[in-house]
C-alpha cells in the first residue's frame, strides 16, 4: 500500500511516485510525485520534468485546461512515456507550473484502486 501526502495536503491525499521517460532519448525521471485525481479528466506533469528530461518544447501544442472552479489557463502538451504501477502508458500530458503532478482518470480507469482515507492508505486491486 502507498501512502496519502499530509505535507503538500490538507486533508491528506493519495500521491504516488512514477516514472517519466522521454520517448526521444530514453531519458527517465524516477520518483515524481503524482496526485492521484478521480476529478481530473487528465494527466497533468510538474513542467520542472520537462527540462530534466531534455523535452523538446518547440513544437508542443498549447490547450486551454479549465479547473474546478472553472478557472482557465494554458498548458503545453508533451510527448512521454509515463510508468505507474508497472503499466507503461504513451501519450500527451500537459505540462503545470507546480512540484507535483496529477494523475487523471485518462490512467485511473485502467485501475481498481482502494482508497483508504481513514488509515491514509491506498493501493491497486
């Protein structure tokens, strides 16, 4: 089982460590700390990776990201491989301005994931 974060959250929230690779240069990031977010409907990765990884930023694409508040702001789309529980998933992730990232429901719905709050627990079925 993993634990949930009480440093960065308050209450505590589940986080995860994965792994970043570039799918260019095979350049990886090892222990990047990921929210685990049923709300988000993306994954999102601290931007901070982006440039330990050597990512080409040129020609990403920018899309409008809207919160729950329904705050907009702009966000760059990279290429990356990102490793969860064993599982390797290909894909766009958009980059965010903050030291850790969050893992959305475009992963999470591969997972049976248990949720245990009151022990501040959780782990994949």
């Amino acid at each position: 089982m993993a634990n949930y974060d009480s440093a960065r959250f308050s209450p505590p929230a589940p986080l995860a460590n994965v792994v970043l690779r570039n799918p260019e240069n095979g350049f990886e990031e090892k222990n990047v700390p990921m929210l685990l977010d049923t709300g988000s409907d993306v994954t999102l990765v601290p931007q901070i990776y982006a440039k330990k990884l050597f990512l080409d930023l040129s020609l990403s694409r920018q899309f409008e990201l809207a919160g729950f508040d329904n705050k907009k702001s702009l966000a760059q789309a990279v290429e990356l491989h990102l490793i969860f529980e064993g599982n390797t998933f290909r894909g766009e992730y958009f980059l965010i301005e903050q030291d850790y990232g969050v893992i959305g429901r475009n992963i999470l719905n591969f997972f049976k994931i248990q949720f245990d709050g009151k022990n501040l627990r959780w782990k994949v079925l």
